[in-house]
C-alpha cells in the first residue's frame, strides 16, 4: 500500500493535460459568473465556488471514462462536472430555475445530476456520496458488469469525519471495490479548522485503518494532480480495491458566496497552499510547451462566450410551474407528458 505521495512518471500528456485545463478554465469563468447573478439577486439560494479546487476535481473527471465510470461531484466540483461531460446549461439552468434543467427547476445550485449518464445528484449531507457509489458499483458487480469500471467521488476535509465516510469506505474496502475517494483538504470544514477536527498527521492516515490504498497530493499542482488521479484511478481500475486519495490545498473563497471566509487567517492565505492553481496551471502548460499565452487568451474568450451564451439562455426560459408538474421521481418520468392539451407545454 503506497502511502506516499506519487512522483513516478509525471503526466505530461499533451492532450490530457490540455483537455483538463480547459475544464479548469470554463469552470472558474462560469462560477465567476454565478457569484456575479447571485450578488445581483438573480440566484434564489446558495452559490458554492470551487475556486482553488478546479485541478483536484477536473484532473479526476477528465481521467474517468464517460458512460462507463461514475462519478459523484460534491459543492466544489464544477471543473470536474465539466471533465466529466455535464453540458453548461445544466448548471445555468439549474442555478437560475429553469423547468428545461435536469432537476426541472425542482431544486437550485449544485443539487443536479444525470443518474443515467452515471453522475448521481449531489447529496448535501457530507460524506453521503461515498456509501451511493460503493451501492452503485455493488450493484454492478450483482449484475455482472462491474469490470472495467471505477467509480469516484470529492468531499472535503470535514466530510471524512461523517459516519457515511466510514461505513461506505470500509464497504467498499471489504469488498475490493473499484472506489476512488478523494478528500479536498481545504484546511477548514466551513470554519472549523483541521486541528479540531481530527489528531492524525495526515488525512491520508486513514487509509491504512481502512487497508485501501492512499495518496496525497498537492491540489495546488497540476501536474501532480494528473499523476496521482491517473494512477489511483488505474490501479482502482485493475482490481486494487479502493484508493482514498487526499489533496492538500486551500479553497479561495468563502463556504459559499453567502460567507466571506474572515476566520480563515492571513498566514494561510499566503502560504504555499493558498495559491491559486490555475495560475500554476498557466505557467506549468507554457513552461513545457503545452501551451502558448495567445491559445490561453483565445480559450478565456472562447469560454467567456460560451459561458454568456448558456446563462442567457437559461434566463429566458420558464421557471417551473406546480399545477403541472406531477412529482414523480426524475429518474422514471421524463420528459413529462402534458395532462391539460389547453395548458402551455412544460416540456418539448
């Protein structure tokens, strides 16, 4: 069991590291975009940020295989939804209420999933992901068509304390499921700070009470994010078992955008893990010629448009209406069928 931090064979692949800084890049310019519609009053609810976080959770969605992987985003994973295949206009439409989102307007921000493209609705109770897909990928096995897959899914530091965390991982522990969970050390589970949280060195630690297998990485670089995202999930892959895979960083904006993060202090602000990794993302891509500052202007453009584009549209469409909408379970009843031929169509 590699209880080390993974440095053998750094990702250098052109196209996947490419393909991840993409996601990256869409990601933090979309949420840029939310905190604006929220602060403007134009979001009912929450809006949570995965500033900081965008390599961790986008190196692990580009890795996973769409329509044969699952994977369970948690509040700060749009860069990995994106990776992952979620088109933009689920989240715009999601956010600002419209009855053509995938949750039909029935419930705002992160709240979202395609369970039939294998991204389940995000969970808010922290650490409930981790149990979801141990039972999907269980189920898989009952049916005899559990090989080749992985199934991941993201918490945070706070989430690992949950006793879902515990009874999903030790689940999937005995019974060698291909798991991959990654714990987003961002230092603070909303504003309690980690020493209060738990006394081991090292998130990571637990890996071995679990006997899975487990890596730490700094969420701060790409490069090493590839590395170790590739390899857990390869080794989870080929029958390994489990790997909980812990990333050490700082998130860059509040608990949500409701929350102006005061209680984190200034010293961690400025240390090593308080950068922001798209910045090092930049620099890493054109340091080995990957990338060229011109393409990573033309891509801001590019995603700025794009990001316009699917926010304007999800503001002209309907919101949801309650006379309609008969509350059947998303997953065994969509589209919905018209029931009064002299209503407005709810649906196409």
């Amino acid at each position: 069991m590699d209880m080390q931090p993974f440095a053998d064979g750094v990702v250098t692949n052109r196209d996947f590291l490419r393909s991840v800084f993409h996601s990256m890049l869409r990601a933090r310019i979309l949420e840029n975009k939310l905190s604006s519609l929220y602060k403007a009053g134009k979001i009912v609810g929450g809006v949570y940020l995965g500033r900081g976080q965008e390599a961790v959770s986008a190196t692990l969605g580009t890795a996973l295989i769409q329509g044969t992987d699952f994977f369970a985003p948690l509040i700060r994973d749009q860069a990995g939804r994106t990776a992952f295949g979620e088109a933009m206009l689920d989240c715009t439409r999601t956010h600002l209420g419209s009855v053509e989102g995938p949750m039909r307007g029935r419930d705002g921000n992160v709240h979202r999933g395609r369970p039939a493209q294998g991204m389940p609705a995000m969970i808010s109770h922290l650490g409930a992901q981790v149990p979801v897909v141990a039972g999907m990928l269980f189920a898989k096995r009952l049916q005899g068509t559990l090989t080749g897959r992985v199934g991941a899914t993201c918490i945070g530091d706070g989430g690992s304390s949950t006793g879902a965390f515990h009874e999903g991982l030790n689940l999937a522990a005995v019974e060698k499921l291909p798991l991959v969970v990654v714990i987003g050390n961002n230092q603070f589970a909303y504003s309690t700070p980690n020493h209060r949280q738990f006394v081991c060195a090292d998130l990571v630690e637990k890996a071995r009470g679990y006997g899975v297998g487990g890596f730490a990485v700094d969420g701060t670089d790409l490069l090493a994010c590839a590395s170790v995202m590739t390899e857990a999930i390869r080794r989870a892959r080929e029958g390994q078992g489990p790997q909980l895979v812990v990333a050490r960083l700082l998130r860059l904006a509040g608990h949500g955008e409701h929350d102006d993060g005061s209680y984190v202090p200034e010293e961690i602000r400025k240390d090593h893990y308080g950068r922001d990794c798209i910045e090092i993302a930049i620099r890493q891509l054109v340091d080995h010629g990957l990338a060229t500052v011109d393409e990573i202007f033309g891509w801001q453009e590019q995603f700025a448009d794009e990001v316009q584009r699917a926010v304007a549209q999800a503001q002209q469409e309907a919101a949801p209406d309650p006379y309609y909408e008969d509350w059947s379970a998303l997953s065994t009843r969509f589209p919905l069928p018209l029931t009064q031929p002299t209503a407005q169509p709810v649906f196409p």
